[in-house]
C-alpha cells in the first residue's frame, strides 16, 4: 500500500519506519529537514510538501502536535489532495471535539477517517508494539486497521469518531493519577524504613498492584528497568502528560464530569513542569517526594 505519513517527530518516525518494514511505500513529510533524512535512511520517501506526500496514496497517517495543526493540515494539505478513495487516519492526542471536526469534514469530502490516537510511548512506537484507540464508523475501522496493525499489537475500535481521544485522555488521566499515588506510596515507605525494594516485591503482588509500579516503577535501582534508571530520560514526556491531563480537564468541564483526582494530578504536574522537568519521563515526578 501506498501511505503518505505527515509528522515524524518522536512518535511518528518509529512509526513510519514500521509501515516499510510491513512492506509498505511510505511518502513521508516533516518540517524538520532532519527528520526527513533519518525517514529516507528508514526507508521512507522523503516529500518536503506536504500535499504533495498525499498525492496517489491509498492512506494518510498523521501524527502532529495539537488539534489546530491537525485542523490546518487536514484542511489545507490532505482534503481535496489525497485520492478520494483513500483512508485518512489521525493518530495524534486532540481534544474530543476537533477530532470529531475533522472527521465530520473529511466524511462529507468523501473520505473515510478515523481517530487513532496511541498508547506506548517512543519504545513501543520504535518497536512496533503501540496500543491504537481507534474512532469511527465500523466501514472505517476495518480500512484503517490494516495500516495500524503494521504499527502495533493492538488496535481497539472505541466507537465513533472522537471515541479514540475520549479513551486516550481517560487513559492517560488514570496513568497520571496511578504514577503520583505509587511515588507517594513508594517514598512514605522509604521513609518509614522499608527497602523500596521489598516494598515493590510486596505491593506489585498485593493489591497495590498496578502498571506504573508493576511495569513503569518510578525509582531507579528497583523493580523493572524503567526510564527512572535512565536518569528519567526517554518513556513519555512531562510536557507530553500534561498535554494530555490539560485535554481531560477541558473534556471534564465540557461534559460535566467530576474528577477531582484528575484535576489534582492535572495540578501536580503542572507544579512540576513549571519548574523545567517538562522533558523528563512523567514518572520524575517521584522527585517532588523527597
């Protein structure tokens, strides 16, 4: 299949590279000169247009920034450019309602779309093992789903259009909230004289077993090798958390959710990006416990 796949950032590189190597042509575009070199080592065909990447594709994988970038770019590069008969999937982080915009434009230009943000950060984009929450019509799945199983272990069809970020920001607010509670869970312990170690040997087979102890443990030196014994670089950006936490708070206030345990996660990793950890793995926030 021919793919073209717009923004090859962190994310979106690992990914592009995994379309080749599934045997697929990819025509690859990124304003960054650099990431265009190390997609054309990857296999990929470098376009420094984006209109022109989607031009005789048969799909359009895009994984930008914020939702007005994927608005501007659906709009100005990728409607009326790409095939009509091609698939278009946003696998970006967005707000609920852009995303549903987007979709809304893209079915009356004659396209079928989809919503399918990720879950698995750089190592799992890199390894082809990234978790797809995916929303749209069931028409639209079933085209997209190929082109993301080149892409992941998992692709899970949420609902419609939007239900892909409405389950990706759910996610990633239950994450934020699990990762502060076993930060504060692991230093009390610490400092009530228990080995943080005995402590995850205790409570990852207890019921304080979770991912972010169990597969993410926030504390160098003990349990999983994690970015924590990487000095917390790599995993899934500070800056990157609170993104997502700031999009589940808008989601929160629009549908008139409480979620006083997300706003104060929302809050805490505010406090701790303010002060530059924005580029450190989310589970740095562990340090705030001193």
């Amino acid at each position: 299949m021919k793919i073209a796949f717009i923004g090859l950032g962190n994310m979106g590189g690992g990914m592009a590279a995994n379309l080749v190597k599934a045997g697929h042509s990819v025509h690859a575009f990124d304003l960054s000169a650099d990431a265009l070199d190390a997609a054309k080592t990857n296999g990929c065909t470098p376009f420094t247009d984006a209109g022109e990447a989607c031009a005789e594709v048969e799909a359009v994988v895009t994984m930008l920034p914020n939702g007005g970038i994927v608005k501007s770019v659906y709009e100005g590069s990728v409607i009326g450019t790409a095939p009509a008969g091609a698939v278009l999937l946003d696998c970006s982080t967005i707000d609920v309602a852009t995303a549903k915009e987007t979709i809304a434009a893209a079915e009356n230009a004659g396209y079928a779309m989809v919503d399918a943000p990720v879950s698995g950060g750089i190592a799992a984009a890199n390894g082809g093992t990234l978790t797809f929450m995916v929303g749209g019509s069931e028409e639209a799945f079933e085209r997209a789903k190929p082109v993301l199983e080149a892409m992941g272990k998992a692709v899970i069809h949420a609902g419609d259009a939007g239900a892909g970020q409405t389950a990706k920001i759910c996610n990633n607010m239950l994450l934020a909230i699990t990762m502060i509670g076993t930060s504060e869970a692991m230093k009390m312990a610490e400092k009530l004289g228990l080995d943080p170690q005995k402590f995850y040997e205790i409570s990852s087979q207890s019921s304080g077993y979770n991912w972010s102890l169990n597969a993410y443990t926030p504390l160098p030196g003990v349990g999983v090798e994690s970015p924590a014994d990487k000095d917390y670089q790599g995993g899934f950006a500070t800056a990157l958390m609170l993104k997502d936490l700031r999009l589940a708070m808008e989601a929160a206030e629009n549908s008139d959710a409480p979620v006083p345990l997300g706003a104060r996660a929302a809050s805490l990793y505010e406090d701790f990006a303010g002060a530059g950890n924005g580029g450190l793995d989310f589970s740095a926030i562990i340090k705030t416990y001193k």
